[in-house]
C-alpha cells in the first residue's frame, strides 16, 4: 500500500473571507487581509438615534464659568473613548465619575460644586441614564460612599 492521500484527514479551515479564518478582520470582504482593512480610511461612525445621545437640562440659577453665561447644560452619552481618554489621563477610579459627569456635561468638575444644590441634583439625575453601569458601580461601592468596615 502506498502513501495514498486521505482528504478525510484533511485539516478543517473556515472558508475565506469567514469571521474565524487567521489573518482575516470581521469586517472584511471576502479575500481581503487584514492588513488592508487595518489601513483602510476609518468609517464615518455617527449615532443611529441622536436624540437617544444626549439631553439638555435647563439651570434655574445661571453661572458665569470663565466669563460665559451658562443657562444649561447639555449631556451626550459617553464613548469608549472617552473611558480609555479619562484613564489614560488619570486612573484613579475614585475621581472617575465626577470626570466621567464633567466631560459628557462639557463643563470642568468645579462647576458641579458651584451650582445651585437643586440644579446640581437635576443635573446628576439626568447624567443617570448616560453612565456606565462599571461607573454606577464605582459609585455604589462602599469605598466611593467614604464607608469602611
């Protein structure tokens, strides 16, 4: 008997262009590398519901921040971007909601401090919805509330 090819011995591989197959990115087509969809101009990425980004929350007390009047504030829902920028400035979880808040209400972290409490509360609330749940759960962690056992 000879060496006699077996194909049922054959090595099973995805098909080409398949999400599994070595080399070859999700989102590429058929036969094309990875290398080439990793240098392929970057996608225009917008939100499919814009409206589901953001809200606007009327101040009853307006401030002066740098000399601009501020009468509101808008909020836009966060990216990951955003959550990788914050940590890569400062990794101190602790200080992360309050930047995270700063940053998808557009103002500095003194600002909070400076409204009026039941601005500062209506603002918070609606901040809400917009947060992580890894960030809710930094905030209801007993270390964030100042508890210790």
């Amino acid at each position: 008997m000879g060496n006699k090819h077996d194909p049922d011995l054959d090595p099973i591989v995805p098909p080409p262009g398949a999400p599994d197959r070595i080399g070859v990115a999700r989102s590429a087509p058929a036969g094309a590398s990875a290398a080439v969809v990793a240098s392929a101009p970057a996608p225009v990425i917008a939100p499919a519901d814009p409206a589901a980004w953001s809200t606007t929350v009327q101040l009853d007390h307006a401030l002066l921040v740098d000399g601009e009047r501020l009468d509101a504030v808008t909020l836009r829902r966060p990216t990951g971007a955003d959550i990788a920028e914050l940590m890569e400035h400062d990794p101190n979880e602790a200080t992360l909601p309050t930047r995270l808040r700063a940053r998808i209400c557009g103002v500095h972290p003194a600002v909070f401090g400076a409204m009026w409490p039941d601005d500062s509360e209506r603002v918070a609330e609606a901040a809400r919805p917009f947060l992580p749940r890894a960030i809710l759960d930094i905030e209801a962690a007993p270390e964030a509330a100042g508890e210790t056992d």
